[in-house]
C-alpha cells in the first residue's frame, strides 16, 4: 500500500492517512455562523487524514469576507460543536483555521464602520474582497485603506487568537491552525514594504516577525503547542503582496524560530502558482533541514506528485484543496484509482445551499456509477 495512505501520529492525534482536506473559503453562511450544511460538508470529507476548515475570523475586526463562519461568541462555539461532532461520527479529525484578514477588508463589514487594521497604512490595491457595494448589495469591492494597529492593539489582537483557540478546544476541535499565509495580517507584519513601523513590530526581521511568534507562543500556553498548527506561503503573491527587500532571509529566519516551539505541524504553501512567484531552488529542502517537525505541503499536489515527495522526505502530510470540493470520497478514489469529479467552480463562493457544497457524489465503484453522499 501507498504510504500517502497509511496511518501519521500528528503529536498524540492519529490520523488515519496523510492526506489533509487544505483550507478552503467557501463564503456559505448567511449569518456568520457554521449550520447544518457545514456539518454535513465536512462529515462528508471526513476520511482524509485531517481536516483544516476554512478560515474562521476570530472577530469582526478580523473579517474580510461576507458570509465566513466566525469562532468568537458562544453561538458560534455552539454551531462548531455540531460540525466536530459529526467529523468525529465518521472517524475524522479536524483542526480549526484561526483567521484575521488584516488590510484584506473593507469598512462595509468592519464594526462600526472602520478602517480595517494592518502593520501600516499601505493599501492592497490590485485585488477585491467580498464585502457591501455602494448600492447595498453584496460583491467585490477594492479593500479599504487600513491603519496601523497600536503596539497595544497587537496585543489585543493576539488574546483574540487566544480565546478563539480555547473556543475551539470547547467546539471539539482536535486543534487549531493559525493562518499566517496568503497575505493576511501576519504576512502583512513581515513584509519590509507593508510593515512601516518602528515600534518593536516593526523594521528588523526579529521585530517583524514577534507579531507572529508571539501568537504562537500564547495559543500554545493557552490550549499547549502540540495542538497548534500554523500556515505560511513563502514568497507568495496573493492580494497584492509585492517581494520585499529581506525576503529569502525572513522566511528562513521564520523557519528557525518555529523550529525552537513544539508544534503540531507547519502548513507550507510554496509551489508556484498562478499567484505566486517562483520559489528560490532548494528552498523546500533548506526550510526541511531548519524545522523538523511535521511539515504539512500544499499546492497543486497529486496523488503521484504526493508519494514522489513521500520518497523524498522533505514533507509529511499533503493538502489538497479544489479537488475536494468535487470529491468527498478523494482518499478513496485516490486509493483505487477512481477518476476524479470535476469541480463547478461557478458555485465555489457566494451561493447558499447545498449545490455545489453538499450535493458531489461520491464514486460508487459496484455498478461504476456515481451516488450521493450522506
């Protein structure tokens, strides 16, 4: 049998393959909170390995997107349970991804009307978030100009990751990630370009980089670092995120420092992409040699493309996004080499209801038709 598909012990959490479902912004709760729908969604994926939800705003300060499920009131704590509790029916784990967007926002959703926060003033001008249009109705708008956080704010903003993270251990999470990747708040504090400040947040990588680390540190004395995860994207451009002076030797000064805490994983998503810039050579293996913990990749990964990198051994576990929109049963169909459904992406963000969530069949191998999915 494959490796990809036999069983990882993820700091005390087994899982049954090293197949992880990445995650993935579905904008499918009219009322910010996780529904019936939601619970049914991921119980249907619930034979990867491991679960990631998609990103969960840890306050409205951190939402950048209409309708995201959120993890900050008793509510959402409550409807959350729902969700693990039917993961955990199928025999699935699952991690909760903690969001906060930064300058990714616009004043539409911001309470009160607000400017969004970031490391500085500098605004993301060449892309859209899902927020209010000046007629009132809901679509892509440019993000707001944003203002710096306070040095007390930041602060602020970390114990908002701290009882989002102790929420989810009560929602039944097997974990959290905190999603440092794809030029959201934390990828905003380590560009030199986007982090003007110069309190200790700001200027020298070290300084850069506290915001994040200082995070990671608190999530793993409040709910311990053996069920913290975190994400990154080396060298990405998503939303607007430029290269900035520094580069190669923030991200692996990043790899050191998370190197010196004990994690359940690192989420690495450094293959190019459409939206991404091309990764220096060997940066894969450089950041494998300076962390040695779990290192979880993502980015247009295979199943062939998977147990390649299995055999190299730069990488442990392996997400998959789009392909799991279109296939709950993906572990299965990659075991046996099933054919892989086709996703309708006009139905990837925005609609409500079950078509294009809930309603992809799974492979029915014994009369080689497809059947719905329970």
């Amino acid at each position: 049998m494959s490796k990809l598909f036999t069983s990882y012990d993820l700091s005390g959490v087994m899982l049954s393959n090293r197949v992880v479902m990445a995650p993935m912004t579905r904008t499918r709760t009219p009322s910010n909170t996780a529904n019936e729908l939601t619970a049914l969604y991921y119980a249907q994926r619930a034979s990867a390995g491991l679960l990631i939800t998609e990103g969960l705003p840890i306050s409205e300060e951190g939402r950048g997107y209409l309708y995201t499920p959120g993890l900050y009131t008793d509510e959402h704590t409550h409807a959350w349970k729902e969700v693990t509790d039917a993961v955990h029916a199928k025999g699935g784990k699952i991690f909760a991804q903690l969001w906060h967007v930064g300058r990714m926002s616009h004043v539409s959703i911001q309470p009160g009307n607000q400017s969004p926060v970031s490391s500085g003033e500098v605004p993301a001008t060449n892309t859209t978030v899902y927020a209010w249009t000046e007629d009132g109705k809901e679509g892509p708008v440019l993000p707001s100009v944003p203002r710096a956080l306070r040095t007390d704010e930041v602060q602020r903003v970390t114990q908002d990751f701290v009882s989002s993270a102790r929420r989810a251990i009560e929602a039944g999470f097997d974990g959290v990630e905190l999603m440092a990747a794809n030029a959201f708040v934390f990828d905003q504090f380590l560009s030199s370009s986007l982090n003007t400040r110069d309190d200790q947040y700001g200027g020298s990588i070290a300084n850069r980089q506290r915001f994040m680390l200082e995070t990671i540190d608190a999530l793993a004395e409040a709910i311990g670092g053996e069920r913290v995860g975190v994400r990154i994207s080396p060298f990405g451009r998503l939303y607007d995120l430029q290269a900035f002076d520094g580069e190669e030797e923030t991200w692996a000064s990043v790899a050191s420092a998370l190197n010196e805490r004990t994690l359940a994983y690192v989420h690495l998503n450094y293959q190019p992409t459409i939206t991404a810039a091309e990764v220096p050579a060997g940066f894969g293996a450089a950041f494998r040699k300076a962390y040695r913990g779990t290192l979880i990749g993502a980015g247009g990964f295979t199943r062939e493309l998977a147990e390649a990198e299995l055999e190299k051994g730069d990488l442990d576990l392996f997400a998959f996004g789009t392909s799991y929109i279109s296939n709950p049963d993906l572990v299965e169909r990659m075991k046996n080499g099933w054919p892989l459904a086709e996703p309708d992406r006009s139905t990837f963000y925005g609609v409500i209801g079950a078509k294009g969530y809930t309603d992809y069949p799974v492979f029915d191998a014994g009369n080689e038709s497809l059947k719905t999915v329970a």
